[in-house]
C-alpha cells in the first residue's frame, strides 16, 4: 500500500509535503494554482510553464472559523486562512486548531482522508500553527 495525494497534480506526498505550483520562464513569477490560460503577470501562454516545487510553509494574511459547510467533512467548526506561502504564492487552507491568527508561521502537513479500492491511502494537506 501506498500514500497517493487527493489532488496529485497539486500536491507531493512527501514528509514534509511539497505544493506543485509553476514558474512562467519567460517572467520567473511563480503561481499556484497552475493556471492552464497562461501568466497572470507578463501573459506568456501556459506553454511557457515549468513545474515548481514550494514548500508547504508560510504565514497566515486571513483567518476565518467555518461553522458550515455542505459536505460532512470535516466536521465542524474548523478553521480556514489565506496564507502567504514562503515560495510566493497564495492558499486557502484549512489549519488544525483554534490558535491560527493574522501573522502566525504555519507548516504544512498530510493527513489521511480516505482509501482507494486497493488499500492506498488518500491524504490531503492541512496546516498547523508553529512557533
């Protein structure tokens, strides 16, 4: 059995998790998520992107608590913030707990959601406050 990725075009399953977002080569601005139209800076069209690898670290720019939501995970209430990620993009995650605020370091990490059809274990990223 292995560990897959929910989303494995957007996330690595690594310890520590890695965000695959791109780089435009014709500009170096980096994004996440890969935008398949092209580079919201200088317009290269998406042909003009690499893979980039960024690390799943960063500081929180918005929090908000989620009392409901449509689907029954996870449970609420949980926390979501906006995240400066220290690679230069922004996202919108979920971190664990109740002390996330504006300014905190957070780091990424995998937890299990689910289990494929042969016993691989589906994992997703969340965040976690760090000191």
């Amino acid at each position: 059995m292995t560990t897959e990725a929910r989303h494995p075009h957007l996330l690595k399953p690594t310890n520590p998790p890695i965000i695959v977002g791109h780089r435009c080569i014709s500009c170096e601005q980096i994004a996440f998520p890969p935008d398949p139209y092209g580079c919201e800076k200088c317009g290269s069209p998406a042909s003009n992107f690499e893979s980039w690898d960024l690390e799943a670290r960063g500081s929180v720019r918005a929090v908000a608590m989620v009392y409901r939501h449509h689907r029954p995970t996870p449970p609420t209430p949980f926390t979501v913030a906006v995240i400066d990620l220290v690679g230069g993009p922004v996202v919108k995650a979920i971190v664990e707990g109740d002390d996330a605020a504006v300014g905190s370091s957070v780091e990424g990490f995998l937890v299990p959601e689910d289990q494929d059809d042969v016993g691989n274990v589906i994992v997703d990223l969340r965040f976690r406050v760090i000191q």
